[in-house]
C-alpha cells in the first residue's frame, strides 16, 4: 500500500480524469486533516455573485463566493490571511487562516481592514469520513501539493488546477497539459 504524506495546508488537485462534477479539475485547500476526517475547500469553482448578497445584514463588499463542495451548502466558509486581527481564526498555513468571530469580519469589512484581496468565501465544503480520504488517495483519485497563499487570492481559477500542477514540476507538468475534454475518434 502507497502511504501517502498530507497534512492541513495542502492542495489537493483532483486527478486529470475524474468524472465528478464537483472534483472534475477542482483543487481544494485542505483546511483540518486528521485521523477523524478531512474539511477543504475548493478554490477554483467562483459561483457569480458577491457574498453581500448571500448575507442578509453583510456590508457591501465586492469579493467574489466560490463553490466549496457538495457538503452543507446551506453555509458560508472563508480563508484569509489576518489571522492576525480576526479572532478565533484557525491557522491553515503559515500565512492563511480559516473562519473566525463573524461579527468582528464584519466590523473589520464596513472598516475596511480586511480587503477582497483578503479573504475567500465558500459556500458548501468538502469533507472526508475518517480514513476516506486515504482511500481516494490511494485509489489515485488525488494528487498532493504545496499551498501557497497566491493560489487563492492571486490566480485565476480556470488556470488554478493547471498552475498548481506545472508548479510540481516533473512528470505532473506533463500531466498538466491533458486536455480538459476527450475527443474519441
């Protein structure tokens, strides 16, 4: 049996062929991976509207809402980098962070502390049941990469899956370059 190393902190880049419509070319931030379970979110799904309109009582701020996963749609996640002046965030990676005190986001948005360069909201998330993930790993379904905080605030997200993999180098750029549709002759 491979074993594979992954840790919160990692992107998990869906494989090249995966037929799943919410995984198909998706990477996910993985936000809490332990023996229990795994929570990410899915960074390169936008969904067009802000997430002032999603919120009843949010400041008006233009930051685009992203399609987290197929889990619990019926709520509002986010990832940013001020951890620093956002209580109770959860440390991801050195430089990112997942949720926090809500009402002192908003207080930090109607401020204008925290920018749409900041933050990334998702509705829905990804999640995996103990040692599921492990198995979708080793099954091959996922490939494992370093995060880096341009992934998420910085890249366009119809290159992301493809960003990601060319920056593993190797045989993954290679990977990289499959087209996202089959023409079968």
């Amino acid at each position: 049996m491979v074993r594979h190393e992954i840790k919160t902190g990692n992107v998990l880049l869906a494989e090249p062929f995966m037929i799943d419509p919410n995984f198909k070319r998706s990477a996910v931030i993985l936000c809490e991976h332990s023996e229990e379970g795994s929570i990410g979110f899915i960074m390169n799904k936008p969904i067009k509207m802000s997430v002032d309109e999603l919120i009843e009582d949010f400041p008006e701020f233009d930051s685009e809402v992203f399609f987290g996963g197929p889990v619990q749609t019926d709520t509002i996640h986010y990832v940013h980098d001020v951890g620093d002046l956002l209580e109770d965030s959860v440390p991801v990676t050195e430089k990112l962070y997942w949720g926090g005190d809500f009402e002192k986001l908003k207080f930090l948005i109607s401020s204008k502390l925290i920018q749409p360069s900041n933050i990334r909201f998702f509705i829905g998330y990804s999640g995996w049941s103990e040692g599921q993930l492990m198995d979708e790993l080793s099954l091959g379904s996922w490939i494992v990469a370093d995060m880096h905080p341009n992934y998420l605030f910085n890249s366009e997200p119809d290159s992301l899956w493809q960003e990601v993999l060319e920056n593993k180098g190797s045989t993954f750029s290679v990977i990289a370059q499959i087209p996202d549709i089959q023409t079968w002759n």
